[in-house]
C-alpha cells in the first residue's frame, strides 16, 4: 500500500507515473494523427468514388456503367411537341402518286363468301415515300468516224464535259459538291457515302478535283460569281463582315457581303502590312454600306440610314 512506502520509494513512484502518463500522452497524440490522416484518405478514397466526368476532369469514357443519366436543359412544365404559334410542319399525302398498289379483301369477314363478289364501297389511302432503287446509269457516247469519197476522215463531236473514256456525269458530282462543300463532309466520307450509295468506285481525289471544277465554273466571268457581285451592286444596302482564317497553314481573309437575298464570300490571301477592306468583296457599290462592330475599316455615317448590325453606315 502507498501507506507503507517511504518518502524515496513515493517519489520513484510518482517519476515512474509521470513518466508512464508522458508516454501514454505521445501515443495518443501518435494514434490522433493517425486517425486525422486515415480521415482525410477516406474522403479522398469516397470522393474518388463519387467522381465521374460531370463532376471532375475525367473523360466520359472512364464513366463506364456509372454513367449519370443526362440532364434536361429544357425548361419544365412545357408540352411536348410544337410550341403555341409555330407553324408546324408534317409529311402530307400527294393528290397523284406515282404507284397505285390496291389491296383486296379475300373473302367477306361476316359469312365467308368471296370478297370479289361484293360491291366496292370505300378505299383507305396510306402513302409510303421512299427512294427508289438507286442505280447508276452508264451512258455511252460513241464518236463515229466516217471516211469521205476525197479521202477525209471525220469524226463526230463529244457533249460537253465528255472528254475522257469513263467520266461522271453531272447529277453525280453535283451530289459530290453538295455532299462536301453543303453538308460539310470530309472528302473520305463523301467519297465513302458516294460509293455506298451508288455502287460505284468514288475516290478522295475525285472529290477533291470535282469541287475545284466546281468553284473555276463558279468564278469565269460573267458567270454566277459577277451575278451575285452585280445584283449586290444594285441593292439599297449591303452589309459587310471580315474575319481571318488559316487556308493551307497562310493567313487569308474571309470576306461577306449580303443583302436579305444574297450573300458573297470571297476569301483573298492576306497582304502583309495592308489593313483588310471588307467591300472589296463588292466594290462599286451605289447603295449604302453598312458594317459591323470591329472592323479595321472607318467609313463615315450617313444620316437617315438604318442597320440592324449598326455601328457605321456610308454611302
């Protein structure tokens, strides 16, 4: 009992408490911080968990069979389908179709008796569009050569754009152009989509060399190009836009010139050194100019004319 013990035997017992109390204090600061970092880890390991590519930055791809569903950016609590005032549009039934296909009765549902017997009393219309069977059509155009009495050989003259042994024809690399340059596919889709379609071999340089007869076609003079630019001319007002663009690694300009009903753009190589003139796109014009915020260009204002993109107008 601590009764019993002397003075020096009290005072190695309270220095050995002490220092038992000392050591048990560390080990629970030790085992605090442990547990505080164990803490951390978890929430770190939970949120890892929790983390998908809506919330952090991991691809969509590392979503896997946790993907979140998607999320509406429609607002609630509209009706589906068209909208109170639109318009609405819908595939609708032609007065003469080209295919009648009738579809008899064989016998009559009440009794039995043939349905060929009973009188015609009311036909249901249901009309299907669809393709019909795509096929190319090869056209072969023979040149014959004739030899004359004074012993001249003529030979007749090919169509235009007939001037190879195998060529397209033109519903075919309009559908090329319009393919790659409307639908803004890449060459090997367009040439992959073409060949699929008409069974036919179509090739990357094929569209390549269609679209640029396409665009040579488009730019002789007096052709569809200086149309445009001549209509454009003789409008009230016309408005002018640039922007910049790389074409094959060089910078060039893109212009624009439009009006409601036309629209112009030329793309020109950039000149070192010289501003951008948005109307020589269009140069000559009579009508008012009219250009949008930004441009390098400082036309004067002209009182009394309007624009929608308004920040100076000149005539």
């Amino acid at each position: 009992m601590p009764e019993d013990l002397s003075r020096e035997e009290l005072i190695v017992l309270v220095k050995a408490m002490a220092a038992t109390n000392t050591a048990l204090q560390t080990t629970v600061e030790a085992l605090t911080a442990t547990i505080n970092e164990l803490r951390v880890e978890i929430a770190a390991m939970r949120a890892q968990l929790g983390s998908n590519s809506k919330n952090s930055s991991k691809p969509p791809s590392s979503d896997g069979l946790g993907k979140p569903a998607p999320r509406s950016l429609r607002r609630k609590g509209g009706k589906p389908g068209g909208q109170q005032g639109h318009p609405g549009q819908t595939l609708r039934q032609v007065r003469t179709p080209d295919v009648i296909v009738r579809h008899e009765p064989v016998c009559c549902a009440g009794c039995g008796r043939p349905a060929a017997q009973a009188v015609e009393v009311g036909v249901e219309r249901r009309q299907v569009f669809d393709l019909p069977p795509t096929a190319v059509q090869v056209t072969e155009h023979q040149l014959i050569t004739r030899a004359c009495r004074c012993g001249t050989r003529t030979s007749g003259v090919a169509p235009a754009g007939v001037h190879a042994p195998v060529s397209y024809g033109p519903r075919v690399t309009a559908a090329l152009v319009y393919l790659y340059q409307g639908q803004f596919l890449s060459k090997a889709r367009t040439a992959q989509a073409m060949s699929d379609l008409l069974a036919v071999p179509v090739f990357e340089g094929t569209v390549a060399a269609v679209t640029a007869r396409a665009a040579a076609a488009l730019a002789v003079p007096g052709g569809f190009t200086d149309t445009v630019r001549t209509q454009l001319r003789a409008g009230p007002l016309i408005h002018f836009d640039e922007t910049g663009l790389r074409v094959a690694g060089r910078l060039h300009w893109l212009h624009s010139a439009g009006t409601r009903g036309l629209t112009l753009l030329p793309c020109t190589a950039a000149a070192a050194g010289k501003r951008s003139t948005p109307a020589r796109s269009c140069p000559g014009t009579a009508g008012s100019r009219c250009t949008t915020p930004g441009l390098p260009t400082t036309p004067t204002q002209a009182p009394g004319t309007s624009c929608a993109a308004r920040t100076c107008c000149g005539s």
